[in-house]
C-alpha cells in the first residue's frame, strides 16, 4: 500500500486483490465494486476510513467511506460508497 497526500487527505493506493476478500466478508457485489473504483491497472485509492470499514466487524447503519478515482490530469475526485 502506498500513502499518497493530495490536497490534505491522506490517499490509500492498494492492489484491490488486496481488498478483495473483505468486500467478499461484507456480501458486496466484488465485481460492481471493482468497476466502481479500480482504476486499468486493478488498483484502488482509498481512504483511511475506507479499509477500517472494510475490516470492521460490523458497520453503523448509513455508513459510507470515501474512494478516489484518478483523472488522467493527476487529480482525484472523490466518491462515497454505503458499506451496508
């Protein structure tokens, strides 16, 4: 995993093979997920918030993290994704 700092947020980059089982322990559709935040190379950014939800026991009700998508410029838009 590779920490990236971008505008003041911490971005997580991770192999999403790395992720790929904790989506699979929530019962997320992994193939929906991948397309929503993989990038061509399968890897997905990510915030902190984001794996401890994902290695979380259980989530709060409306719980929601935030993934990056990285434009071709080098920027970063933002997304959030319910994790129940």
């Amino acid at each position: 995993m590779q920490k990236i700092n971008y505008r003041g947020t911490e971005i997580n980059k991770i192999q999403f093979s790395e992720i790929e089982s904790y989506l699979e322990e929530k019962s997320m559709n992994v193939d929906a997920v991948f397309n929503m935040i993989a990038d061509e190379n399968e890897y997905a950014y990510v915030s902190n918030g984001f794996i401890r939800g994902l290695k979380a026991e259980e989530n709060e009700p409306g719980e929601w993290h935030h993934y990056f998508q990285k434009e071709s410029d080098g920027h970063f838009v933002a997304g959030k994704m319910m994790f129940n």
